[in-house]
C-alpha cells in the first residue's frame, strides 16, 4: 500500500493547486471563526423559480447573477487568493511554521513522503484546523512528493467531517480545479472514493457535488460531464441543484447533444431530477427548434407525477405555441389557472399569436380578454397579432377600430404595427386608408421599408391604380431601396396582365440598375411568353437563366409544358417533361394535371388516362379537376362510355365529383340525346348534395328545346329562377330559338323583351333567331326594325344573319331588297357562300328572270364557289328543295 501511496503515476500536480493549500494552510482559524460559520451555515442552494430566458442561455460566464441555480448568490467567482483571503477575514492569522503539535520533525534533506503526510493528516483528523496548517507546511517543504492526490483527498474528507469547515472544503477544490493540468475527473473521484474506504472516512457525497460544481465554475464542461457519469458509476448520487446548474452551462454553450445524454442517463438510472431540470430541457430543445421534443419532455415529467411549476408551464406553451397548436396552448393556460396561477403577460401574448397564425379570432379574442381582466395590460404585440387576425378574415374595419383604441390608450405603433395594417388595407383593397397609414409612418419618425413599398405597389396594382403604382416603383428604385421582389411584383402582373412589351422594359431597368434577376423573375418572363405564344423566346430564357447558374424549378418547367400544349406543340411539351425528370426535378400536382389536361384538350384522352397510372404509381394522387379533364376529353370525342366510366373509377377511388364533372355528363348526354342519362345525372348530383349551376341548367334547357320539348325546357327555366340563378345569353339564345322553331314568335319576342328589361346582353345569334322567325311570318318591317337596332349596338352580322335576310326577303318575292343584301357583304368584304346564291337563284327562277338566275350562277362559279347538288336541282327545277331553317343548314 506504501508503494502504491507513493507511486507517481498521476501528472504533476499544478502550482496554483499547491498555492491554494499554502495560501488558506498557511493561516490560523480565529477565536471568532465558529461565530462566523454559524451566521454563515453551508445548505443546499435555492433554485429559482423564474423562468430561464434566451439571454440567460447565451454564452455567459457563470455567476449568481446569471444562473438560477449557483448555490450562493453572493459567492465570489474570479477565485483569487486576494477573495480567499477576503472571504476568512478576520478569521484567519498568518503563521510561517507549524505548531508545536508536530512531533515528527523532518530534516531538511528528508524526503516527505505521501505515507508520512497522510499519517500525520490521519492524526489531526478530529482537528480539521490543524490537519490544514499541517498540510500547508508540509507541501512548501522541500522533500514534499508533489503530484500525489491521496493527501489532498485525505484532507478534503477530514474537512467535510466538520461542518464548520465544509466551506474551506469547496474553497479549495474552486481553487483546484483552475487550469486544465491536474487530474482527470474520474481519476479525482475514484481517489476521494478510495481514501474513504481505506481511511474509513463517511462518504459524504456534497464533497463529490462540490467537485463537479468546481469544474462547472472553472468552465470544464466536459471534467464536469466525466464527474457526473463517475458519481453515478459509483453509486454516489449528483444533488438535483449542481445537475441543474451543469445542465444549464451546457445549454449556453450549446453542448446540447452532451446535455442530452445526460438526461437519459439520469432517467435511465432513477436519478432525481425536478422541474428546474425539465425546464432547462425544454429550453435546450427550443433553442435546437425542436419543439414536438420540447412539448415531449413536459409530457413525461407531468404524466411521472413529477410536480410542475409555473415557469415550466410557461415554457412548454411557448413551444407549442411555435407549432403552432392553439388548443393546446389553451388547454395548458387554463390547467395553470386551475391551479391558482396568473400566468404572465408574455405567456398570454404568445397564445394569442397562436391562436390568429391559426386563424381561431374567437379564441384569440377571448384570451385577450382574459389577460386584460387577470390586471395585464393590452400590449403592442398582442395588439398587433389580433389586428393581423382581423384583416386576414377580411374584417379590415375591426382591425383599425382596434388601432385607434390602443394610439388613445398610449400605446405607441411601432415600424410592424404599421406594417401589418399597411398590408392589410391593400389585400382588402382600402388602398385610401393605405396610403393614409403609409404618410402617417413617415411622420411620426418611422421610415418605411421596402416591405411596405412592395406592399403598397401590389395593393395599386391589384386596384389597378397602376399609374400611382409605376410612381411609387420609380421612387424606390431612385431612392435605391428597391430590390428583386419590387421588380418582380411589377413583371408579374405586367406579364399576367398581356403586357409584355412593358414587362421587358422592368426588366432591363432591373438588370441596369444591377439587381440581379432571380427564378421568380425568370419564372415571370417566361409566363408572359407563353401566354403570348413566344416559345421560341420562353426557351431561351430557360437556357440564359441555366447559363446565370440558376436552377430552374418544377414552376418553371411546369409554365413550358402549359404553354407548349396551348401552342398545340404537344411533343414539345412531353419532351420538356422528359427533360424535367432526367433533371432530378420532382413534378407537382399542377404538373401532372398540366400533362393530363393538355392530352384531353388535343384529343388524346385515352393517352392520358394511361399515362394518370404511370403518375399514380409514382405517388400522385388525382383529385376532382384531373378526373373532370379527362370526362371532358372523352365527351368532346364523343365517347360517352369511356366518360361514363372515367366517371365510375373516380366515385370507386374515393374522389368526389363536383359540379363541374356533372355539369360535363350532362353536356355530353344532351348534346348525344341522350336526355334520359342527362336527368339521371342531375338527380346523382341532387342526391350527393350538389347544386345545379347555370352551366348545368343551360345544357339541360338546350336539350329539350333541340327536341321541340318546350315544355320541359320552360319547366327547367323556371326551376333555374326558383333556386336564385339568373339565366344568361345562352340559356335565352335556347329558349328563344326552341320557340321559333315552334313558330311561336310571341313567346321568343316576350323572352328577348325579359332580357333586355334585366339587362342581360342580347348577341348576334339571338338577333339573328328573331330575324329568322319574323320573316318567316312575314312581317318584314319588325325585322327590318330588329336588324337597325342591332347594327346600332355595334354588332356585326355574319354570314348566318346575311344568309337568314337573304332567304326570308326572297320567300317574300323581295329579290331587289335581298339583292341588295348580297351587295351590302361585297361592300364589307365578307364573301357570300352557296347558300345565299341557291336561295337567290331559287328566288329569281320564281320570279321567271331565268337570265338572272344563270347570271348569279356564273357569278358563283367567278368567285370560287363549288354549285352543290341543290344548285343543279334550282337549275333544272326552278325549285329550292327542303324546308330547312338557313340558321341551321348554314351552322352545319
């Protein structure tokens, strides 16, 4: 044992840790040190209760007056000898030499060995005064084996055996652990632990919690992480107030993985822990943004029957309030109120920005009350938060009441006060009240951002008071604020708007002034070149943005692939989404439904529903709009079975049909006439509660009056004004036309009065219906009046209509008149078809001018007419065969 004793395997003990011993050994304990400790007892600290705030966990040192759990709030942290020696002031005489006690001299060429000195120690053990003296005399001794730990933890044991003394106990080890040349923290542990089983010393474990509070002191983090997991290795249990203090030394110095492993290790072992300790966890989480792990940690602690405080609940509100979960914020505000807490001004600020992020403005509301009547007043931020809740709901007027309440009651607006109302007149279209707020800002001092100019430019825009908008740009641009997305608000809607030319102009102002264009801008552009139909330059601004080192995204891809199928270049656009997915580029919805929507619209739907199974095995899941895609495709191809069963597989894969998908069978089954299936939709849509639009109702109508059923066509026009539509242009253009086809032209002439009454547009087709029927019955002069009144409209007649004036004038042997039709369409450049010329001829073969007749068919033949079978049965007959309205043979 002396042999091990006297080994020298430890490192060199530092001379600052001999100095610590020599500058308290070398003093005497004062008659008046046992008053002193007595008023000064050595207890367990108090761990405060207020929560830890962001700026306690940065990087600070570690003092009383930054930690909530220092055990002494007026200890002394820079560890000088000159505050040793201020702390036992008074207590302490200096004394060169030992007592006389010491009946063991050593010569001065001795060696002092380690087993002497713990002798010694070991026979002062019940004078702990002494015991110290001894040891400072002895390690200034020139034989004094230096780097030995086994005296020094021998000391510290007789120390801590007296109460009176634990204090001089910490004071060393503060001292001892300065610097980074002294013995591990394992290696120190297992020593105190071994000198106490062999010295028969009480293993009294505040000696091992004032370790590992020195090493935190000293700022050894990781000597203090290696004390802590030794404690527990050799069963001697860390106090809850030293863990909480490493604990939060660790979350300033962002060591949370370590702080981490520290907690499982306590858990996993049943080691005590308290709120304090999940607190600092859950701080330590926010700080990481993890916030379901924050929220995680209270769950545990709360369901371990764990005693939580106030401040914890606090703190994990705050996290869910990030996510943000406003029920459950709410459900923990009112557990705190249930046990008697007044939660804090911040904790019902935060809820209450939880609650308007999640739209909830009756919660929102209802805490602000709550506060207000718990005796915290309304502040700004909370304030703000609900001004923001009101204009998103579109209640503008609430949230300037609210701004007006808290300028009287002294609160003062600050720069995101005035932002949030800014933007929230514009996106309400108040842009008076706007403009209003924005001089206000810059005359109490605030000057505005480029948030609130970019505010303001889209606000004008979307008002379209784009004069005022283009000036506020010019500003900004010439006070140098301006940045990519003020240019990109103006090319957006330029583009959007079809004016490209002044698009193009933004552009170059942005790229001259500097401004470097971004993928939006690019994204811009290119929408407006598609739109216009310029593929060619839409390419090539792929290629000089690829060319800029920006990489294009599945938007950009997604505006070429549209803007190729509307061309009608549909290999173009497969190609651009071959190119997108060699990329690496994942496609969106609104891609895949761009792919499917282009093949229906070009006729190629049966392509598209096997390409919809290639989309879905890659993850894509259609939805209503790419089902009514392909229903439309095949009705337009005339495939009414495949829509039908387009219609089944989306009803069997959980998809609801909307209007839109019925309005569309429904189209299609009329226009097939199949009326029959058309009214058993429409009562599918009535049973899934969807109600029929105009679009729907038009079909319907048209259907019957293709029949001649003007009395189901009536009874569904009604029932269209029973449910609060208004019929339009079509639904009147069918009505119309199914009643003359009746040759009831009161009825047709009531219904055109009716519109005009309501103000609904009467068309050329409408026009053109009544001409037709009115000169079937003759009466040439109502048409005549009916044909001036649409001239004077602006509404230029078609062939149709010319075609309608010519065979009704000429049934009615007014050939002159009609001939004079004719002349008016060579007049207006419009060529007469053949038609107009059979009707003429038939006309004059009547009349017996056969030369006439012959004339008007050479003229046919001069202008590039081909004579149909009609014209020759006119010339050999005389007669015009068929009774045919000329509205409809000339539609066909």
């Amino acid at each position: 044992m002396i042999s091990r004793l006297a080994s020298s395997a430890f490192p060199p003990w530092p001379i600052h840790y001999c100095n610590a011993y020599r500058s308290l050994c070398s003093a005497t304990i004062s008659n008046s040190q046992d008053h002193f400790l007595a008023a000064n007892p050595i207890s367990e600290p108090e761990i405060s209760k207020e929560p830890i705030s962001d700026s306690q966990l940065s990087d600070t040192p570690i003092n009383s007056e930054s930690s909530p759990f220092l055990e002494n709030p007026n200890t002394d942290t820079s560890f000088s000898k000159k505050s040793l020696e201020r702390e036992f002031s008074g207590k302490l005489t200096a004394s060169a030499e030992p007592s006389s006690d010491y009946t063991e001299p050593i010569s001065q060429n001795a060696i002092l060995s380690p087993t002497h000195v713990i002798k010694t120690l070991l026979s002062h053990r019940n004078d702990p005064d002494s015991a110290l003296k001894y040891f400072g005399w002895a390690e200034k001794q020139r034989g004094f084996v230096r780097g030995i730990v086994d005296p020094f933890c021998v000391l510290l044991h007789i120390l801590m055996g007296s109460p009176n003394h634990q204090r001089v106990a910490q004071s060393l080890l503060n001292r001892s652990v300065l610097g980074d040349s002294g013995p591990a923290a394992s290696v120190l542990v297992d020593h105190l632990v071994d000198c106490s089983k062999r010295f028969d010393f009480e293993l009294d474990s505040r000696a091992f919690n004032y370790l590992l509070n020195s090493y935190v002191r000293a700022r050894r983090y990781g000597d203090a992480i290696d004390c802590f997991n030794k404690m527990i290795e050799c069963d001697i249990n860390p106090s809850v107030t030293y863990i909480n203090i490493l604990l939060t030394a660790l979350v300033r110095k962002n060591m949370i993985e370590e702080l981490r492993d520290m907690y499982n290790n306590m858990v996993s072992r049943g080691i005590s822990y308290d709120c304090a300790t999940i607190h600092v966890m859950m701080r330590a989480c926010l700080k990481e943004g993890k916030v379901e792990e924050a929220e995680e940690c209270f769950r545990e602690a709360k369901a371990s029957g764990l005693k939580l405080d106030a401040p914890t609940y606090s703190t994990v509100i705050q996290a869910v309030c990030k996510k943000p979960n406003s029920i459950v914020a709410c459900e923990l505000l009112e557990e705190m109120k249930e046990m008697g807490w007044v939660p804090s001004e911040g904790t019902f600020t935060c809820v209450i920005g939880a609650c308007v992020k999640q739209g909830n403005m009756v919660e929102a509301l209802r805490t602000k009350d709550e506060m207000v009547s718990s005796g915290k007043p309304m502040n700004l931020v909370a304030a703000t938060s609900l001004m923001k809740g009101y204009y998103l709901q579109g209640n503008l007027g609430s949230a300037l009441d609210l701004f007006n309440k808290i300028v009287e009651d002294g609160l003062v607006p600050n720069k995101v006060t005035y932002s949030v109302l800014i933007e929230g007149c514009c996106r309400n279209g108040n842009m008076e009240k706007a403009r209003e707020l924005y001089a206000q800002m810059k005359l109490v001092g605030i000057q505005p951002s480029v948030y609130n100019v970019n505010s303001l430019i889209r606000g004008l825009l979307k008002a379209r008071l784009w004069e005022e908008a283009f000036k506020l740009f010019d500003e900004a641009v010439e006070s140098g604020i301006a940045t990519v997305f003020t240019y990109n608000n103006l090319i957006s809607w330029l583009c959007k708007e079809g004016k490209l030319n002044e698009a193009c102009n933004v552009w170059d102002k942005m790229v001259n002034e500097g401004v470097v264009p971004s993928v939006v801008s690019y994204n811009n552009l290119i929408l407006g070149h598609c739109r216009k139909g310029h593929m060619d330059l839409a390419s090539s601004l792929l290629s000089e943005m690829l060319e800029r080192g920006l990489k294009a995204n599945v938007v950009t891809y997604s505006i070429l692939i549209d803007g190729y199928f509307k061309k009608g270049e549909t290999e173009h656009a497969l190609g651009m989404f071959e190119q997108m997915v060699d990329l690496g580029i994942s496609p969106s919805d609104f891609t895949y439904n761009t792919i499917i929507n282009g093949l229906c619209k070009v006729g190629r739907t049966s392509e598209a529903r096997d390409m919809l199974k290639k989309f879905v095995e890659k993850g894509f899941i259609p939805f209503c709009m790419t089902y009514n895609s392909m229903v439309d495709g095949f009705i337009k191809e005339g495939t009414i079975d495949s829509a039908l069963a387009v219609y089944r597989e989306m009803c069997e894969s959980g998809v609801s049909p909307n209007v839109v998908t019925g309005t569309s069978l429904i189209d299609g089954f009329c226009k097939s006439n199949n009326i029959d299936l058309a009214l058993k939709m429409r009562n599918d849509m009535r049973n899934r509660g969807l109600e029929l639009d105009v679009t729907a109702y038009s079909a319907l109508i048209n259907g019957f009056c293709k029949r001649r059923d003007m009395v189901s066509a009536c009874e569904f026009f009604d029932e269209l004004l029973e449910v609060g539509l208004s019929p339009n242009t079509v639904v009147y253009n069918s009505m119309i036309s199914g009643f003359k086809n009746l040759n009831n032209m009161e009825a047709a002439l009531a219904l055109h009065k009716k519109m005009i009454s309501e103000g609904i547009p009467c068309d050329l087709g409408i026009y053109t219906t009544l001409i037709d029927g009115l000169l079937k019955e003759g009466k040439i002069l109502f048409a005549s009046d009916l044909y001036t009144e649409m001239l004077a409209k602006g509404i230029v007649p078609d062939v149709v209509t010319y075609t309608v004036l010519v065979h009704g004038l000429c049934n009615k042997g007014q050939l002159e008149n009609a001939r004079k039709v004719l002349e008016e369409m060579d007049r207006k450049s419009m060529a007469p078809n053949v038609l107009i010329y059979n009707t003429l001829i038939a006309g004059y073969f009547r009349a017996g001018n056969l030369q006439e007749a012959f004339r008007l068919h050479d003229e046919m033949l001069d202008r590039g007419l081909i004579p149909d079978d009609t014209t020759y049965d006119i010339l050999v007959s005389g007669k015009l065969k068929g009774n045919n309205s000329p509205v409809e043979a000339s539609r066909v």
